[in-house]
C-alpha cells in the first residue's frame, strides 16, 4: 500500500502532467 507521502506525490505527478494526456476515446461519457 502506498503512504501518504507516495499519495501526494502521484497527485503533484498528474495535476503537473507528467502522466501525459488521457485520450478522447478513452474518457469516460456521461449525462448533466
């Protein structure tokens, strides 16, 4: 299990992008 610590590195990684972009196709769909 990742610690509190590995957490909010991963969000810092995403929120900066260096997880790359997420495909159109890929993105979930749905209603408003």
């Amino acid at each position: 299990m990742n610690d509190e610590a590995e957490i909010r590195q991963a969000y810092r990684d995403f929120h900066a992008g260096k997880f790359g972009e997420v495909p159109r196709q890929a993105r979930l769909h749905y209603d408003r």
